[in-house]
C-alpha cells in the first residue's frame, strides 16, 4: 500500500471523527459541511487502497496487459462519491440552512477541532507534496503540471483532496468566525455552500483525468525522449522509425515501435533477435509489453543525424 495513501486514510478518519464531534456539538453549517468532506474523503481514501492493490496485479491469459487500469476504475469510483456524499450533502445543508436557519453554539470547540485537522491534513497534504515534487523534478515537470498529468491516479487523488481540505477548513473557519460575530448563520450556510462547490470543482477534475486515462493516454514527451535514446543505444538497432508509447496502468506503458536492426539477415532470425530486444525492453519498470517490428527501408528515423540505409 503507498504510504502516500495510507497516511492520507489516517488522517482524513481521525479528522472525520472530530468534526463529527464538533458538528453535534456546535451547530454549525460549515462544521457539517466539513464532517461530511471529512467521511467522504475517508471513504474515498479506502476506494484508493482498493485501487492500489488491484491494479498491481500481473498480466494473465484474461488480462495480457494486466491489470494496471483498474486503478482509473476505483479512482473514478472515488471522484463520485467525494461529487455526492461531499458536495451533495454540503450544498444540500448549506441551502436549508439558509430557508430555515438555526442558531449555533460552543464555537471554541468548532475552532480547536479545526486547527487539529488542519494538522492532520498538512501532514498528508505534505507526504502527497513531497513525493509528487520528487516525481516532476524526475520528469521536468511543473509540480501542479504533474499533479494533474501523473498516471497515478492515487497519487493525483490525495494531493487534490488534501488540497481542497486545507482550503475547506478555512472556508469553514470564516464561516463559523462570522457567525460567530454578527449572530447570523448567514454566513455558516454560505460557507457550507462554498465548500461544497469546492468539492465538485476537485471531483469534477479528478473524474476528468481518470476518463482520459481510461480512454487512453499517451506517454509524456520527456518519456518518449528518454525511451527512444534507450532504444537506439541497444547494440542491436540502426534506427527507429515508429514509437508509441500509451499508459495501461499507474507508471505502466504500452510501447510499440518500429526498428531497422544492424546487418541484412534471414526472417527467422530477424524474429529471434526482435524477440530478444523486446525482453530487454520489458525489463524497464515502466515498460509492461514490448512490441517491435521491422521498419520499412524508406521511412524516415526518429533521432536526427541517424541516416536512412541507401537504396538498393
């Protein structure tokens, strides 16, 4: 299980029990907003445990690419249930309570319950920082570009959802600070309110990006770069004419490509050491499948300065 995600689950339960708390206690339309982002996002953390594991699954008869997509299916999962139970239930009450307001009370609890989740969710908005940092400095990646471009959904879902929770806790905050102030849950609603179109902004994106990974992505630039240096630095390969390269998992790629191997020998041969250079390729991390074919004499190379052969 990534410990990204992990301290994330941690984190967002006790924070979901607190605010629970705080909710029945105080009264407060931005502290229910708050609970139910809290128990949403508990049980999205779950939904991405469950997409971690399965989709680290090796390819079998059934499944020759593996099983590496399932991660975008439960993420996705995930995406909705932050949209309803998130969202929903925040605007939802943030609505009543503005056509039928209620008083609240005890707001020094509402206030020391928010500063303690405002630890919590630093220090798993923190581990899911550092190691989305760590990945776009690896990539040459802006770390909000990456964030939004990673092919792990899991990584994308945490640092997303902590990142909402932080902004949440503040909207929260001014909330139940005006109510507070003026006597009017006027404010409490409209902060519930916020927070839930807060939530559905997130949800929004992060279903986006799991559809496009479902449908298909193709592999960054920099990867492509990097994994067409590695090709034509194989003893074996002159040229490479073709190179696709699309994700079918978190860090896990389809590459199909066309070569010109070294020498002019016979067909069965040619098989053999194709075969043999899609084992080498297939023992990069990143690479699940690797499919070679023979390029046609007249197509053009890849890598600039690596001549076609001449015409017979």
């Amino acid at each position: 299980m990534s410990v990204t995600v992990l301290v994330a689950l941690l984190a967002n339960l006790l924070v979901a029990v607190a605010k629970s708390g705080a909710a029945a206690v105080t009264g407060s339309a931005s502290m229910v907003a708050e609970a139910a982002h809290s128990w949403a996002d508990t049980g999205n953390e779950v939904l991405l445990v469950v997409a971690d594991r399965r989709s680290r699954h090796g390819p079998d008869a059934s499944h020759p690419l593996g099983y590496g997509r399932e991660a975008y299916v439960w993420s996705m999962f995930a995406a909705i249930g932050l949209f309803a139970a998130g969202a929903g239930v925040s605007i939802t009450h943030g609505v009543q309570e503005l056509v039928h307001p209620s008083p609240a009370s005890d707001f020094g609890v509402a206030y020391i319950v928010l500063a303690i989740a405002f630890v919590l969710e630093g220090i798993s908005f923190l581990q899911a920082f550092r190691q989305v940092r760590r990945e776009a400095k690896a990539v040459r990646r802006e770390l909000l570009q990456h964030a939004l471009e990673t092919s792990d959904p899991t990584l994308r879902a945490v640092f997303a959802e902590d990142a909402a929770a932080l902004v949440g806790l503040l909207i929260a905050f001014a909330g139940v600070l005006a109510h507070q102030i003026t006597g009017s849950p006027t404010p409490d609603a409209i902060g519930s309110i916020a927070v839930g179109l807060l939530l559905g902004v997130v949800a929004g994106v992060l279903l986006d990006r799991n559809r496009r990974f479902l449908v298909g992505v193709e592999a960054s630039p920099h990867l492509t770069a990097v994994t067409l240096r590695h090709l034509i630095a194989l003893p074996d390969v002159a040229r490479v004419t073709y190179l696709h390269m699309e994700f079918v998992g978190p860090r896990q790629v389809y590459l199909v490509a066309s070569v010109d191997l070294q020498g002019d020998e016979a067909e069965s041969r040619v098989a053999t050491r194709l075969r043999s250079l899609e084992r080498q390729l297939e023992e990069l991390p990143l690479v699940l499948e690797a499919v070679l074919t023979v390029s046609r004499p007249d197509a053009p190379s890849l890598v600039p300065g690596v001549p076609s052969p001449p015409r017979a």
